[in-house]
C-alpha cells in the first residue's frame, strides 16, 4: 500500500495539537455534568474565551497572559449561566443554547478590530536530545505546554472525582441533589463552582485555537467544536480517560482523513485495512482480558468481528470491482464524527448523573 | 421518669396557608424510644426537620442536654448528636456504600479505614454490609441499613426514623427493633414515625400524637390499644373496611409464564409469572420494593410490551396491546408514584381525567377534547371519592398525598374496570383516607371486577384480599388463601430476611 507522503509522526503530533481545545472544552463540561448542570453554552463560551484570550495576547505581547484571559472570559461567560439558572431558576437547556448565542454575538463584536492581526506564539517545549529521540521525541516531549497542561487536567479532573472528598461531594450533589441537600450540602455553591470550572476550561480551549492552533481571530472560528465537546461527554459516559480517548481519536481522523484528501489516496483502498486492523486490536484486548480472568464484554466481541468481517468483505468487493468509486471526500469528512461516536458507543454507554439538567429548589 | 435529653417547647411553623405546628411541646428521655403519631398532614414532618436543622421554627425554642438548640444546619444538628434515618431514602444510586456513608459525616476518615468501622458497626448491630457495593444493586432493607450505620457512626444521642419500616419483611423488621432496642439500652433516645399503630405498640415506650399541627396528647403505647389511638389521631371514630362475600366467578385475567426484562436502570426483570384471576376476587401481592412490583404493574397496563402468549385477558391475547386498547377492554391500572406516573402533577384534575379515562369515558371524539364532560367526570370523582380540593382546574401537585391518591384511585374505578391493578394504594396516605380507599376496592370487587392490590403494607393486603401471592426477584409465589396466613408464613413467601441475623444483644 502505498503511503505516499503520509507521515505518522507528524500525524500523531498534530493529532494531539487538534484534539486540544476539543479535550479543555470537553473536560470542563464533564466536571459541570457529573455536578448535575447540563451547560449547552460550551460553544458560546469557547469563542468568548478565543476572541478574550487574542486580544489580551496581542495587546499585552503574552500568550500566557491571552491564556489567562481566556480562561477568565469563559468562566465569567458561564457565571452569567449560572446566575440565570442556579439562582434565576431557568431552564437549563434554553439558557445553554441562549449562552451559545449570546456568546457567538459579544466575541464578534469584540473581536471588530482584531481580524487579520497575528498573535504572538506560544513556543513548543524543547528538551534538547529528548525532543529528537526518533520517533516518540516529537510526539512526547516536542509539543507545546498547554498540551501538557490539558492532559494534566485530565488527571487531575479524573484523580479528584475519584479520591478526594470534594470530588465526592460533587458527585453526590450531581447523583441526587435532594439527598445532598437533606444531609446538608450546599448545592447551588458546588453547582456554580462546577459551572465557572467548565467555562474557564472552555475559554481556555477556545484561547488554544486563536491563539496556537490557527492562530488568528475570525468571527465563528470554533466552527461547531463546542458541540462536539458536549457530545464526547456523553459518549465518554462522563469519565475523564474515554474523554481523553474520544477527543484523541476525533482530533487524529480529522487530521489523517485530511492528509488522506490531500495525499490523494483512495478510500476504498485503505479502508480494509483499517477496518481489519480496529476489528483484531478489539478482539485481542478481549482477549488479553480473558486471559486475565476478567469478564468478557460480548457485545465488544462481535463489533470486532463485524468489523473484521466487513473489512474482508470489502477487500473482495475492490478486488472484483476494480473501478467503484464513492464520494470520497463526503464520507472523508463525515469519518471522524462516525467513528468517534461508533468507538465510544461500542464501548458501552455509563449512566448519567441522576440529577442531570434538572432544576434544584430547596422548598422542602 | 427518665433524665430529659430533648424538650421542646412552644415549636410553632406557619407556611403560607396552612400552620405546619402549633404550640407543640413535649420531652424526650434520655434512651427512650418515642413515638410521633399522626395523619398525614398533620405535621410531623415538619417537626422533625425542625429538630435536624432543615426548617426553622417561627416560635418556640428547643433545650438538647440543658442547653439552648437551635441547629442552623443539618451539619449543625448532627455535630450536636442528632441523626435522622429518612423516609425517602437520602442515598446516591451510583456510589457505593462507603461513599454514601462518608458523605454523611463531618470528618470521615480514608475509605479503607471507613470501610473497617463499618464492618465493626454492622457487625455489632447485626446488620451485615458489604461497604463497597454499589447502592443502586442493594434491596430496600440493605439501603436502610446503609442509613442507620451512617448514623450509628456518628454516635448520635437522639436517632430519628422516618416511617423505617414499611419497605420491610417482617424478619427484617423483627432484626430492625432488636437493633434499635439494643440502642436504647446503651443510652440513645429514638424518635420514631410510622403509621403503624401495632409496631409502635411493640416498640415505644411513649407516643405523643399530633393532630392539624397541635399535641393532642401523650400515651403509654403498651397500655394504649391501637384504636384507641388512631382515633386520638382522627380525633373520631375510625371506619373498618368491611365487605360482602362474593363467590368468584369466572377467570377475566390470566399470566401463563410471563417474563420481561426491566426497562429501568436497577430495575428487577419478570420471571415465568403464572396467575389466574378471577372475577370478584381481590388478589393481593406482597414483597419488598423493588422486586418486580413496578414491572409487573407496567407488564399489565401495557407501558411494558411483552411477548405474545403470556398475558391473556378474557381469553383474548393482550400482550402486545398498548395502554389504550386494554383500557378500551376493561383492563385499568394505577400505580404507584402519584406524582409524575399515575398524575401529571402541573396539570389540572381535570386534564389528569382525561389522561386516562378518554377511551372509556368518551372524552375525546375524532381527535378533539371534550371539555366538558372531562370536568363532570373529574368532578364525579372529586365528589364520590371525597377529595378535598376547591375544584377541579386546581393542579394535581396543589392536593396533598392522601387527596390525590383518592383522586387517582377513585379515577379508575369510576370507569368501571373489568380488571383493575393498583400498586400501593394508599403508600403515605393517612388511617382514614386508607380506609375510604380500601372501601372502594372492596366495593368494586363485590360488584364483579378482578382486583389486584400490589402493596408492601402486609396489613392491608391481610384485611383486604381473597388470596395472597409474593413477589421475590421478579418471581411470583403460588397464591395461597389469605385468611389464615401467619406472619412466619407470609415472610417465608417474601423470601425470609435477605441475609440478616438477629442483632447479638447484650455483648
């Protein structure tokens, strides 16, 4: 098969330069889901944290003072969220899609004179002979800080809801916040700490894209990817890690199915062997598992063979038919989205918090 | 007399249109075990939020050992040795035992330490407890004790329970006063709610009696008997159900292996359920929540489809039908949650009638409602059901429990159901309400229906049903003559106690 100029190095570093400010926006919202609050405003807020975070960058000539401004744009974006809905009362769905709006609006009108600017950069970590190790030395020690610091987040997100009696009171709130508030809680307090957290991360997210990965300020810039945060939530059954792996996988077939578009492969061609190769990594983690003496998920173990199978079948299809051709660069930009959601589903969807999206009252 | 731990006095809560507590006073002993008795409504609740914190009083002020009490918080109320085991349990489905157990304490230690003091604590109370399942996959008594041990742990000088055992077997029950009464010995005070007058008697030493927010009075439950005190709680005579003898006719409903899995999350799915249910019989079914009675109820009123060939009524098979068309044959349901199953709580009685009684009644035609005989029909209800409420465009969330479980109740079998399926009739509902309800059931039976009364109150299924049958993890037990059942036989069929072992007093 040939690869033409398709390199997988630069595909895995890049992968993780895309997936980033999808994994701030993602993280963020997971901490206000698992505390109860459905904040739909995640798109609002990541472009209200872009356009804060370009112009602090340029007037300032930071990057780390536009971060800081990103962030502080965000939370102070979903504040105004939690004041209508936490205090207010409102629906929280509406509100979210209102904050979206609103938001898209205000960055717009912020952002008036800042079209066509250049930001100053951020530089990427250089850590001499271990940044040109062959190979990992890009991947792992060769990319920007706000990397590191997204995947710290992610630990850290994911270490505090699990060990730390804060993590649990919020996961108690979120669980039933009647019963957090009977022995005692106070829910709108944690609710709103919750929601300033997922908008600070969101604005970061949105900081990461005017300010590293594109990096200027066009109105809309964030072209739906507060969207696709929310939806990863979902998909990752609200846990960090399959976040971390749902917004990875977005981020890397966004970028392979570009260099594939501009490599001018055939779809048709490599896609047996990616169907085959995802169909015998699921079985062999199955079993590996097995071997372990742990449970066998049998759904997971016929997706593999489907997609073994399919993957076969197609390789005879393009065998027997050599000139089929498809829309390629229609199902080429739909890939990522398909199989994201695929992955994540297969992987068997968590339970919600209990008290998701509703509206806490303590009237009794 | 026994030192005084707590005294009230003067309690007074008023709430926009209605006085929760008036001028309520009385004292509670150090270890005693006191009972607070009344209707619903009559404010109960409110006075035991009010000792842990939750509510504030308008007047009157409470004395914890000789000192000024006044908890601002629950955290407040706990610190000062006030714990309360809740009615609705207050516990996280998705975390597990230690978990809910820390949340509820001020200062818990790591979780491998916790888990430690739980086993000591249901060890020396006889309440085993694995601290690291899940709370989602415990039964109803299990979830209890997750309750009482956060409380044990906190060494409280006064435990409150909130109507403790009505989602349990009897042996559970027998285990649970052992518990409480081996409590009592070591010093801790216990004030207790329920509704049942025959536990209290067993159980309490005191019993004061609250009646429209005021103390009624003061007695000795041992010497008291259980009539005697549901009247001081009616302030008049109470009505015993009564009914005339029918013999029963021919078979209307018939489950030959009826099996469905559960729609919900921790639900419990149906196994191979065989049942015949004849005309002018009332059928009782028993279990503790969450073995299947939601399911089941779902399984028959068609919110649940099952498969061909289990469920048969008059003969026809109605597996496969939905709500509707079973409605249409005579087949009525009403189940358990008043709030947002059986009514829809924002909307009008009115609107509420119609939701289920447009196919019998004939409240809609050709697509569009008939606004008028909906209200007749809602106000029939209203008057023959005896629904306090200043009319039928009032939401159903403005009634209080024991109304709108008349109302819902009273909605059904109005239509003149064929077969009617009720779960837990009158849960939270007070003696007098209950007896009105348990009247109508018993009526429409007489007058030729299958009745099936799914509840957990044992008492009520004894006074009221033909024949007796148990649910246990979504199995049904061969239904068996009810008169003459014994309380050991009855908790056999149950499923015994899950797992518990009598408490060892006095080590």
């Amino acid at each position: 098969m040939d690869l033409g100029t398709f390199s997988p190095v630069l595909l895995i570093a890049s992968l993780m330069v895309a997936a980033t400010p999808i994994l701030l926006a993602s993280i963020g919202e997971l901490v206000a889901e698992r505390a109860g609050v459905l904040n739909l405003g995640v798109e609002g807020m990541m472009i209200t944290g872009a356009v804060c975070g370009f112009i602090l960058a340029v007037e300032i000539g930071n990057p780390w003072v536009g971060f800081l401004g990103a962030a502080l744009g965000g939370a102070l974006l979903s504040l105004l969220f939690a004041l209508l809905t936490q205090i207010l009362l409102s629906n929280q769905v509406a509100t979210g899609l209102a904050l979206t709006l609103f938001g898209l609006g205000l960055s717009a009108l912020l952002g008036q004179g800042y079209i066509g600017v250049r930001a100053p950069s951020l530089p990427r970590v250089d850590l001499g002979p271990l940044s040109d190790l062959p190979y990992v030395g890009r991947i792992v020690f060769g990319q920007d800080l706000m990397v590191y610091i997204s995947l710290a987040l992610v630990a850290a997100v994911w270490a505090v809801l699990k060990y730390t009696r804060a993590g649990l009171i919020l996961r108690a709130v979120g669980e039933n916040h009647a019963a957090a508030h009977a022995l005692g809680y106070n829910v709108v307090a944690v609710r709103t700490a919750a929601i300033a957290f997922g908008g600070a991360c969101a604005g970061l997210g949105g900081g990461y894209l005017s300010l590293v990965r594109v990096p200027q300020w066009t109105e809309g810039m964030t072209a739906g990817a507060g969207w696709i945060a929310l939806a990863i939530v979902v998909f990752a059954s609200w846990r960090p890690w399959r976040l971390l792996l749902g917004a990875y996988l977005f981020g890397g077939i966004t970028g392979l199915q570009l260099n594939i578009q501009a490599g001018g492969l055939s779809l048709l061609n490599i896609l047996p062997a990616i169907l085959i190769s995802v169909g015998i990594v699921t079985l062999l983690v199955q079993l590996f598992r097995h071997l372990r003496g742990g449970p066998v998920a049998r759904r997971t173990m016929i997706t593999g063979q489907l997609l073994v199978a399919a993957g076969i079948v197609l390789a005879g299809l393009n065998r027997l038919f050599p000139d089929m051709r498809i829309d390629q660069a229609f199902w080429l930009s739909a890939s990522p989205y398909l199989v994201t959601i695929l992955v994540l589903v297969v992987m068997s969807a968590g339970r919600a918090p209990g008290s998701l999206g509703k509206t806490f009252h303590a009237s009794t | 007399m026994r030192d005084v731990l707590l005294a009230l006095e003067g309690l007074t809560k008023a709430y926009p249109g209605v006085v929760a507590n008036e001028d309520v006073s009385f004292t509670i002993g150090r270890g005693e075990i006191h009972a607070l008795l009344g209707e619903n409504g009559a404010g109960k609740s409110t006075l035991v939020k009010t000792i842990y914190g939750l509510v504030k009083p308008d007047r009157g002020r409470m004395v914890l050992n000789g000192a000024r009490f006044e908890p601002a918080e629950p955290r407040a109320a706990r610190t000062s040795g006030v714990a309360m085991v809740f009615q609705h349990f207050s516990l996280f489905d998705a975390l597990n035992v230690a978990e809910n157990i820390a949340l509820g304490m001020e200062n818990p230690p790591s979780q491998r330490d916790l888990a430690a003091r739980i086993e000591e604590v249901s060890e020396t109370y006889g309440l085993p407890l694995d601290p690291f399942r899940v709370v989602g996959d415990l039964s109803a008594g299990e979830r209890q004790r997750v309750e009482i041990i956060r409380c044990l742990l906190q060494d409280p000088k006064l435990l409150i329970m909130d109507e403790p055992t009505s989602v349990l077997t009897p042996q559970e029950v027998t285990i649970l006063f052992e518990t409480l009464r081996k409590l009592s010995a070591e010093g801790t005070a216990i004030l207790y709610i329920s509704h049942k007058l025959e536990e209290i008697r067993a159980l309490c030493e005191t019993a004061t009696i609250l009646r429209l927010g005021r103390n009624v009075g003061t007695c000795d439950p041992r010497e008291t008997s259980a009539r005697q005190m549901a009247e001081m709680m009616v302030g008049g005579t109470l009505h015993v159900p009564e009914r005339e003898a029918a013999a029963p006719g021919e078979v209307a409903l018939r489950l030959e292996s009826l099996s469905a899995p559960s729609p919900r999350a921790f639900g419990t799915s149906l196994k191979e359920i065989r049942l015949d249910v004849r005309r002018g019989e009332v059928l009782g079914i028993g279990g503790v929540a969450g073995n299947g009675q939601d399911e089941l109820l779902d399984a028959l009123s068609g919110e649940l489809r099952v498969a061909p060939g289990m469920i048969f009524f008059e003969g026809r098979d109605v597996g496969a039908e939905g709500p509707d068309l079973r409605r249409a044959l005579g087949l009525l349901a009403a189940p358990e949650e008043r709030n947002g199953h059986a009514a829809a709580p924002e909307m009008s009685l009115t609107e509420n009638a119609i939701l289920t009684g447009r196919v019998r009644e004939g409240l809609s035609r050709r697509g569009f409602l008939n606004w008028g005989r909906a209200k007749t029909f809602a106000e029939r209800v209203i008057e023959r059901f005896d629904v306090r409420t200043p009319g039928a465009d009032n939401t159903a969330m403005s009634l209080s429990g024991g109304n709108l479980q008349k109302f819902v109740i009273g909605r059904e079998i109005l239509q003149r159901p064929e077969v009617l399926i009720v779960n837990q009739p009158t849960w939270g509902v007070d003696a007098s309400a209950a007896a009105a309800i348990r009247q109508a059931l018993l009526d429409l039976a007489s007058n030729g229906a299958a009745v099936i009364v799914i509840s957990q109150d044992l008492d009520e299924l004894m006074e009221i049903s033909d024949r007796f049958a148990a649910l246990n993890e979504g199995r049904l037990s061969e239904p068996r003559p009810a008169p003459g059942l014994t309380v050991d036989e009855i908790g056999l069929m149950l499923g015994g106690a899950h797992d518990m072992e009598v408490a060892h007093v006095a080590e």
